[in-house]
C-alpha cells in the first residue's frame, strides 16, 4: 500500500498551490480519502474530505471556500486545490484513505505560505 503526496511547496500569501495523492495496493473507489495537516506544536487536523464517488464532501471551517478536495477514481488520485494561502495554513499535509477499520496514510508534504 502507497499514498505518495506531491506538488507541496513554498507560496507567497494569497497564493495557490495543488496538492495530489496517487494511492496503490489497495481499492481506491472503495476509500473516503482525505487530507490532514499538522503544524507545527499541534495536533493533526482534518482539512477535507470526500466520499468513495466524489459525490460528498467535507472541510474544515477554517478553509471553506478556499480549499477544494476532488479525486479521480481512473488515476487512483485525490487532489487538494488551495487557494488564497495564508500564513496559518503552513504544514506538513498528509493524505489519508479509509474505510471501515482500515485506515492508510502518505508520508505528508510541506506547504510553506510566507512572504
């Protein structure tokens, strides 16, 4: 099982940045995937979500209305699309793909929103 994140980075406020996860080794279109983040001193936190289909989804309110959380099931990809970055949303973000008990994360990737 492999969750590789890509397209993190260092943006200047106000700026966008697209966030992709390519899964392997288990059945995508059966997973919720999902994003975290984790700054640093706290806890990881639930950015966005979004079900099996794409149908539903979910964010944090802290991003509603800048962030978007979108898959393609035929590339086995989840992506985050962020935009109006601001200092607060630097992290490490991490992919996550669930289902039941069975939970897979990425290895996370750093975005970094300073002037």
């Amino acid at each position: 099982v492999q969750l590789v994140e890509s397209g993190g980075g260092l943006v200047q406020p106000g700026g966008s940045l697209r966030l992709s996860c390519v899964a392997s080794g288990f059945t995508f279109t059966r997973y919720l995937m999902s994003w975290y983040r984790q700054a640093p001193g706290k806890e990881r936190e639930l950015v966005a979500s979004t079900t099996t289909a794409g149908g539903s989804t979910n964010y944090a309110d802290s991003v509603k209305g800048r962030f978007t959380i979108s898959r393609d099931n035929a590339k086995n990809t989840v992506y985050l699309q962020m935009n109006s970055l601001k200092p607060q949303d630097t992290a490490v973000y991490y992919c996550k793909g669930s289902s039941g008990f069975l939970a897979y994360w990425g290895q996370g990737i750093q975005v970094t929103v300073s002037s």
